[in-house]
C-alpha cells in the first residue's frame, strides 16, 4: 500500500542518514522526499570544508554502495550527495 511504501522510505531515509553520520560524524545530513523522475527521496551530506577531497569521495562511494542496497532489497531509489558546505 501507499502509506506502507512512505513508511519503508522514511525508515530506509533514517537509515542511510544515520550510516551517513556514522561515517563522517562532523558532517551535516539533510533528506528529503520530493520525488523527481522516478526517485523516491534524497540524502544530502555536507561535510566539514575542511575535509579532504578523497575523503568526500570514500563517502559518497559508501552511500552509493549501500543505496544501491537498498535498491536491490526493496526497489526504493535514493539519491545520495556529497556536497560542498557553502552550497547550503
């Protein structure tokens, strides 16, 4: 149903904020649920400026691998985006 599908979104959103959190703990997270073409919600992160690049990078693979987790356990496609603090 509808409402079931928003809830395991909201969990699956939860889930890869927290992860996001765990493995840059100094960084902002932001999600979202606004669907474009075919996308059921976003997660932001926005690490500390001073943060190397290949770190943001070592991120941003990790939530890649594990929204693609997601993806491939319950169909649900969240975008997930390392990006410059100043952009928010």
């Amino acid at each position: 149903s509808r409402d079931e599908r928003r809830s395991l979104l909201d969990a699956k959103l939860t889930e890869l904020a927290l992860y996001a959190k765990e493995i840059c703990p100094q960084a902002a997270v932001e999600i979202d649920t606004i669907q474009y073409e075919g996308e059921d919600g976003h997660v932001e992160v926005f690490p500390p400026p001073a943060l190397a690049e290949e770190e943001e990078e070592r991120i941003e693979l990790a939530l890649a691998e594990r929204a693609a987790e997601v993806f491939a356990d319950t169909g649900l496609y969240i975008v997930c985006a390392v990006l410059d603090p100043a952009a928010r």
